[in-house]
C-alpha cells in the first residue's frame, strides 16, 4: 500500500469529533457566561497528559486577550506542550486591556489547579461579543464542573458550548490504518470541532477549531501539518469578509494509538515519511470539512458557496479573484435570489487586480455556461433557476492567463444576516 490508496483507507467516524482520537475527553458545561441557563456555554478538552500543541492564531491587530496569552503559552513560535483547552462563549474577551490579560492568564490558573498540571500547559480561547470585560467567577464555578463531567463522549457537548449564532454545533473525524511499516498498522485518528457563522475571512486559522490526533507528532512537525492545512481550508472561507480578533485554531497529538512499553520511545512522524503525507491528507480532510461546514453555516445564509477560479497568471492571483466573487455583496445576494446573474461575477474578477483579458474569460454557474470569451452565452432561465435549487451553488471562472488556480468557499447573503447583526448585542 502507499499514498495512492489512501482515500480509500480512509473513513469518516460517525459522529465523530474532538474527542474520537484516543487520549482526549471533553466536555460542556452552562458556565454562567450566557444568561440562558440552557445554553452550554464552557468549553473543556483534556489531554491524558501534556501532549504536543500547536496554534495558528489571527492577524488582527485587534487581537483578544486570549489569543494574546495562547500565543505566549506556545512560546511565541506556534508549538508547545500542552495538558487542556479552555474556551467559552458569550463574550470574546477583546479589546479589554491588561484587564482581560489577566483574565485569560487566571483561567490558567484555574484549569490547571483542577487538571493538576502547569499553568503554561493550558491554551485558552474566547468568543462572543467585543469590547465588554469577561468576568472570572464563571471560570471558577465552570471549570470545575467540566473537569467533573470529562469524558470521551463530552465532545458533542464540548462542540455546542462553543457556539454564538451558528445554528447547528460543527464535529468531524476520520480514521486510518497508516501503511508505513514503522508504525507496524496501527490506526490513527484525527477528529475536531469549530464553531463560526459571522465575522469570517480567517488571516490565519478559523474563528474558534479545536483539533487532536493519536498519533505521535512532534510539536514542531504539528505546527507545520497545522498551518499547511490551515492555508488550504479555513483561510480559503469567507462569510462577510471580515477577519475576526479572535480567531484560534488549536491542534493537539497524543501519540496513543502506537502505545510504547514502559521506557520504549515511540518515533515522531516525520516529514518525507509515507505517514506524514497521510496524516497530512487526514488533517486536510477535517479541516476542508469543518471549513465548508462554516461557509454553509454563514450567518443567515441558505446556500454553501463555492468558487473556483482557474486560468490565472498564478495561484495567488487565482486566489485573490475568487475571494473577490465571493466576497460581493452584489454576487451573494444574487444567489440569494436564484438570479443567474453573471454580470456580477464579471464585474468582481475584474476589479481585484489579477491580470487578464476580458477576451479570454470563461464563466459557468452551477455548470451551465453564461460567458464565454468575455461575451455572454445565451442559456435557458428556467433550467437555472432549477439548478439554484441545490444546497451548494458552484461558480467556476477561468480567466484565460496561465495555470493558477484557487477554491474559496462562502455563502449567499440574504434579509437574515442584517436582522442578526443589527441584533446582535441584544
């Protein structure tokens, strides 16, 4: 077996999520943070004991006061050791000064207090709204109650809590027997969850993800795994173009699916192995999955958006056109109202600054073709409005100028996503 099989040994876990790779719990508590009693609103994942971590955290200049502290628990270099992950809802703890610094720095304490371990072993994320001191007396009568309530089927409850105005929780996990004879067919796993809805164009990561895997990385190899899939999926969303200040995505290796005899080091997984590349490809998955599943969930949205562009001079300028369709207001409300408008995607590619001649452009809505060589293509209106029928509309460009090529993945805009943020405070 090798790389090439490896879709097919690959399988999704039902109901699989955060706490589906061995050596993790979960669990979610209604803290306090909400004043809905109902609402879970605490968040706790445990490793086993301290276990490689890494993060990828947003380019907000903005940032929270818990990305802040995370950032300094993984050294200021993305990796470190870690033994749990503290996240709540209901307020993002940012723009809140040394005040909210401190916060963030005694959730520490706290969870590690409860979890026996070192303050600088615990990564903390925030969401919610901005700009209102977060207050400590949640943390301590939460904490405790999630440290008590841990277990590996806390991650659904772990995947609701971390929820704002996302209308359904976000999990996925895969499984595979790896092929590469150092690790004798052990079976890994890579499971997580997320939470987002509005607010989103990630500079970085997603709004809040929690990953894990069982299988023996180094905090270093992580870090890379984490931020090369990360670029490919969460940074590939955009809901309203607007890039977070709280943004975190987390990732933590146990290394327990290869358990070692008692004084027997187990190798990490390295880069240029056959199990690094198929532990890449697993990350990938989840993260693509989770990413869609964000896009789809977009904040008043009734459609999952996908664009793709090719035929630009480069990838980043195949890039940066698809981000400029998907970030129209004018394209999303257009597929809000089933209106096969090309005109609008037209208008976004041109804009945004990648080279190319009107003349050579290609465009298809839901694969049927409106624009060919820069001129429309006569197309059956009826037939369209069918196709808008389906939960994913798909706009493909191809501008005619090289071999770059991007996907980007949003959603429609509609009447719900202006009610919700005129309301959101209230």
């Amino acid at each position: 077996m090798d790389i090439d099989d490896f879709d097919t040994r690959l399988r999704g876990i039902p109901n699989g999520g955060v706490t589906s790779a061995r050596g993790f719990t979960a669990a979610g508590v209604h803290a306090g943070f909400r004043k809905n009693p109902e609402r879970l609103d605490f968040a706790l994942v445990a490793a086993d004991q301290p276990v490689a971590a890494a993060g990828v955290f947003t380019k907000n200049r903005f940032c929270a006061a818990p990305v802040t502290v995370s950032r300094a628990q993984l050294g200021g270099v993305g990796y470190g050791r870690v033994r749990a992950i503290a996240v709540n809802s209901g307020n993002a703890n940012a723009a809140t000064g040394e005040e909210g610094i401190a916060t963030a720095r005694e959730t520490c304490e706290i969870v590690s207090q409860v979890m026996g371990c070192e303050p600088g072993e615990v990564l903390v994320a925030s969401t919610g709204v901005i700009g209102q001191l977060l207050d400590i007396a949640p943390f301590e009568r939460g904490v405790p109650m999630a440290a008590e309530a841990l277990s590996r089927k806390g991650g659904a409850d772990a995947a609701r809590a971390i929820m704002t105005t996302d209308t359904h929780p976000k999990e996925y996990a895969v499984t595979y027997e790896t092929a590469d004879e150092a690790y004798a067919g052990a079976t890994f796993t890579v499971g997580g969850m997320c939470k987002g809805s509005g607010m989103i164009m990630p500079n970085m990561a997603t709004m809040i993800a929690c990953l894990t895997t069982d299988a023996p990385v180094s905090p270093e190899v992580l870090h890379e795994l984490l931020v090369g899939a990360v670029n490919r999926t969460f940074n590939k969303v955009t809901v309203d173009s607007d890039t977070s200040t709280n943004d975190t995505c987390l990732m933590l290796a146990s290394g327990s699916a290869v358990a070692a005899e008692p004084d027997c080091e187990v190798p990490g997984i390295t880069p240029g192995t056959l199990a690094y590349e198929e532990l890449e490809r697993a990350i990938g998955v989840v993260c693509e999955t989770l990413a869609r599943a964000i896009a789809a969930d977009g904040e008043g949205a009734s459609r999952l958006v996908t664009v793709h562009v090719a035929g630009a001079a480069n990838d980043a300028e195949a890039d940066l056109a698809a981000r400029a369709v998907a970030n129209s207001p004018l394209v999303k409300t257009a597929i809000a109202g089933h209106d096969c408008n090309w005109g609008r995607i037209a208008m976004a590619l041109g804009k945004c600054g990648a080279r190319f001649d009107q003349a050579d452009v290609a465009i298809d809505i839901m694969g049927l073709p409106v624009c060919r060589g820069g001129l429309t293509v006569p197309f059956d209106e009826d037939e369209a409005l069918k196709r808008f029928e389906a939960p994913e509309i798909i706009i493909a460009a191809d501008l005619g100028a090289g071999e770059g090529e991007a996907t980007v993945w949003t959603c429609d805009l509609t009447h719900d996503y202006v009610s919700i943020n005129g309301d959101y405070r209230t």
